[in-house]
C-alpha cells in the first residue's frame, strides 16, 4: 500500500504540468469535433442547486425565444433564503452574443465587474474585448481577432490591452487537408511568427472522418520535440467513442507511455451508461473515477452519479440530479 501510495503522489507530480495543454486540447476538440459521448441532448436547465460542504448555492437561468441564454443568477441560500451574489447578463444581435456582463451585488446593488464585447462579419465573431470595470472606469485586458478563409477559422491573435497597442501575446494558427479537416493548430507565443518555441497540435483521422489521433509537440529551432499523444478508438457500427487514451512521449526510450485512458459504455439505446476514468502505474491501469447515468422511463437523463474507489470498493462521491420535467425537458439541476 505504502508502495501504491508513493508511485501515485509520484504520478500526480509528473502529470501537473501536463494539465494546462491537455486542457488546451480537450477545449479545442470539444469546440471543433464534439465526439457522440453526451449522456443526452444538453436541456434549457433554468435551475441549479449546488450543496457544497455546509454552504447551498442556488443558480437560475433564463433564455429567450431562440433559446439563448440571457441571465444568471447566483444566490447563496441561508435558512431558505436566497441572498444575491452575482449575475450574468448576454446581449445578442441578430442571434450573435455581441455582449457579456458580469456583476455583483455590493450595497444593495448591482455593480459591473466585467464586460466582454465582441464584434461580428456576418455570422462570424471577428473580434472580442475582455474589460475590466472597476469604479465605472473600464480598462480594457486583452483583445482577441479572428481571421477566417474559405469560412474557416485560420488564425487567432491575442493582444495584452487595445489592439493599438499592438502588444501580442499569443498566435493561433490553423492548417487544414483536402477534406477540409484542421490539419495542424499552432499555438506561438509573443509577436514574433518564428518564436523559439512553439506549442502544436497535429491531427490525423480515420477512413470516417473522425478524429483517429492528435500528437502535440513543440518545435524549438525548426526541430520537433513529442510531448503528448491522444488515441481515440470508435464502435465501428455506432460510431460511438469508446475509448480515449492519453500518452507521454519518453525521450530515454523513444516511445509513448500510457498516461491516462477514459473508457465509455453505452446501452442499446446508444445512451452513454458509464464512463471510467484510469491512470496508469507502471504496468497496470488503475481505475480512479467513474461516472454512472440513469435515464428514467422516457429515456431522459435522470441522474449523473461520480464514484470514486475507497478501500479497493466504488463509493458513491456526488449526485447530480434532473427534476422539474417541462415539455420533456429538466429545469432543475441539483447536485448533493
């Protein structure tokens, strides 16, 4: 046990700094190929109710007639009253969220603490404004432009503070193949294009078009370095994904080592059942957490329940539950 315990805290050490640019690429892939792996259609929940140790905290949302998100609220709940802490207003323009503002409650009032502000060609966001506001002055953070070919994203450029600063802090570029699939995302830092090191993503994909395998690498003076690389393997006849896999390249002996793997399980119905998360330690993967999902007897999502393994025994950590059926559709979300 003692043993276990050590490679664990040894692999949680390891794997810390892999997190921020295994984050970048699940965000990208979440946003440029959503995988079929949601337990169902994601519901207007218009309520959410988090019991947090001894704390409740209760949110609410509102949508309008295009069923885009237009307010929420957060409240902290004290002997079943609700006391605002703060809330988030989306402005839209010809269904375009052309605004985004952050308060909070402070002398019994609403006071702006953040504004993000953005600007469209056509369907297509061209620019975003991240302010600021305090005391009413607002100070504008960062300021990001989108460039687009053939209505493709091609590049994104980050810039600290007004665009006429010129100022960047960040390039994203994209390259795309034939089927007009991105190729190779690379991430450069600072305002120089041939940056002494450069974060990138190359994407390679299967006879179906879905996404086979994604190797990140830094290139350092014109030469390639591995880092990680992600393997994703399908049900050929449901083309559901099954399974995700995580590796780290290791320079001593020129392979990838396994790192992380999630596994998924779905019913006849192709609901997705169950999802089990591992770590792998030395020669064996290790189950660390699972999440389970039950439907009700019209197939909505009732329940997500997280489990985690205590004493070599799954034990139940948190639930989150569907309630409030309208039209079909769940208006609370409560976790416990």
């Amino acid at each position: 046990m003692a043993d276990f315990r050590k490679n664990l805290i040894q692999y949680c050490v390891k794997t810390t700094k892999y997190l921020f640019k295994i984050l970048l690429l699940y965000l990208f892939l979440t946003v440029q190929y959503p995988f079929n792996i949601f337990a169902d259609e994601k519901p207007l929940v218009k309520e959410i109710v988090v019991n947090k140790q001894d704390s409740v905290f209760r949110h609410t949302f509102y949508f309008d007639d295009n069923r885009n998100k237009v307010i929420e609220n957060k409240f902290y709940m004290k002997d079943f009253t609700p006391y605002p802490v703060s809330r988030t207003e989306w402005i839209y323009q010809a269904n375009n969220c052309i605004s985004q503002r952050e308060q909070k409650w402070n002398n019994a009032d609403w006071s702006t603490t953040y504004l993000i502000n953005a600007e469209f060609s056509g369907n297509v966001k061209a620019l975003e404004k991240y302010i600021l506001v305090v005391n009413n002055v607002e100070i504008t953070e960062k300021t990001i432009t989108y460039t687009y070919e053939n209505s493709k994203i091609k590049s994104i450029v980050k810039y600290k503070g007004q665009i006429e600063n010129n100022d960047v802090e960040e390039r994203i570029l994209y390259d795309y193949d034939d089927r007009q699939n991105i190729r190779l995302q690379q991430i450069i830092p600072g305002d120089v294009l041939q940056s002494d090191s450069i974060l990138a993503f190359r994407y390679v994909y299967n006879l179906s078009g879905k996404t086979d395998s994604v190797i990140m690498f830094r290139i350092q003076q014109a030469v390639e370095y591995n880092e990680d690389l992600t393997t994703f393997v399908y049900d050929k006849n449901t083309g559901n994904l099954l399974c995700q896999t995580q590796k780290k390249w290791n320079d001593a002996s020129a392979r990838w080592d396994n790192l992380t793997k999630t596994e998924y399980l779905y019913d006849d119905s192709d609901k997705l059942v169950e999802e089990m998360y591992y770590f792998y330690n030395i020669l064996f993967w290790i189950p660390n957490t699972k999440y389970e999902y039950i439907y009700d007897s019209n197939g909505k999502l009732g329940q997500k329940i997280m489990y985690q393994p205590i004493y070599r025994q799954w034990r139940k950590i948190s639930t989150i539950e569907y309630s409030k059926i309208e039209n079909g559709q769940p208006n609370l979300m409560e976790s416990k």
